[in-house]
C-alpha cells in the first residue's frame, strides 16, 4: 500500500486544488507531486446530491469516497493518505455545510 500525503491549495467559494504527494517521506527526504485533484463543491454541485436524497452526513461519505476513488485511479493501487486527508475534509465540510 503507497502511502501518499495530501496538501490543500487556499480553497475557493466552490472548489479546492489537492495535490497529491507521492514520496511523503521520500528517498533521501525529497517529496514528488502526483497529481493534483480539484473537489468541487459548488452549490449546483451539492443541490445534485441533496436531489439523490442525500443529507449532510451522506454527502461528506460520498466525498470521501469520491476523493478516495480519485486518487487510487491517479495512483493505480491502493493508498494510505498519513498527513492532510483531515485538513482537506474540513475544508470540504466546511464549504458543504453552508447548503444543509
């Protein structure tokens, strides 16, 4: 299992920038930028999972697995986040509240 770092860009009203860091702890300490992923929260974007149904707990478990699935696709293996999965999340929980 790849074990990866997440760092947030300063989030915007409707999305942020994550860059997936490959290398956390590096060879010889040297970190290397994967990918980068933008999570979109904007309102039309959330209104479409509150017409699925889906209240606030259901849309921060769809993100997180959102998120999750986006990166192991960037990474093509499975991956264990060891530093920013959580200040991302809060980001995101952040943003996605103002629409509960």
């Amino acid at each position: 299992m790849k074990e990866i770092k997440l760092k947030a860009d300063k989030p915007f009203h409707n999305n942020v920038d994550v860059a997936v860091i490959d290398f956390p702890d590096g060879p010889e300490g040297e970190e290397r930028q994967r990918c980068k992923v933008t999570v979109e929260f904007a309102e039309s974007d959330v209104k479409q999972l509150q017409d699925r149904g889906l209240d606030f707990d259901g849309a921060m478990e769809y993100y997180r697995d959102w998120l999750d699935k986006v990166v192991k696709v960037h990474l093509a293996t499975e991956w264990k986040c060891i530093n920013g999965y959580d200040q991302v999340m809060d980001i995101i929980k952040e943003k996605v509240s103002q629409y509960y």
